[in-house]
C-alpha cells in the first residue's frame, strides 16, 4: 500500500461520453499520449437534468488511473477531444493501493 505522504501521487479521472466508438477513440487516444495508465470503459445509463429537462440517456463511462500531476493535461485533453458542450470530469485521489500497480502507472506515464 502507498504511503498517506503519497496520496496526491495518483488519481482516477472519470468522464462519460454518448457512444463506444468516442468512448473507444478518446481511451485509446490518452493511452497513446500517455497520459493514462490504464482506462477502462463501462456501459452506463445516466439520469440528469439538461437545458431544464429530465433525462435519461445510455451512455459509456471512462475510468481513468492516471497521476496526480497529470491532472491537468487530461482535462484538457478530455476538453479538445469531447462531443459534449460540458463534459463530465471529475478527479478522485488515490488515497492508497497496490505500489506495484501505482509504480505501473508511472512507467506508463510521461
């Protein structure tokens, strides 16, 4: 397990977008730029409230294990590469986790 000292080292960034085929490309794409260790893509059904009306809409979920210090750049990353006006990002700290696992995420990464 990482050290609490580590604990702003690496994070999850989650996003969803509205088909497999962006869900995909955008994975694909921040692995290639190494700015994701591993993303892993969920089907998931969304309810929320747009422009004033309820929703619900399939969409995919992105499950990004990245750095802390990459937080930036994968938003905007996410940000020039997303279909939605505003996407979801959201970052969650790694509190702790398997070092190997967290050590492949820096051999992975720039």
């Amino acid at each position: 397990m990482v050290e609490d000292t580590d604990q702003d080292n690496y994070c999850i960034i989650i996003t969803s977008v509205k088909s497999k085929d962006e869900a995909r490309n955008l994975a694909s794409s921040l692995i290639k730029a190494k700015l994701g260790g591993c993303v892993q893509i969920l089907p998931v059904e969304s309810f929320f409230i747009w422009e004033n009306e309820a929703k619900a809409v399939d969409e995919y979920l992105l499950v990004i294990k990245t750095k802390g210090s990459l937080y930036s750049s994968v938003e905007n990353f996410i940000k020039a590469n997303h279909s939605y006006e505003i996407p979801e990002i959201i970052r969650i700290s790694i509190q702790g986790g398997l070092a190997e696992y967290l050590h492949f995420i820096d051999d992975v990464t720039i």
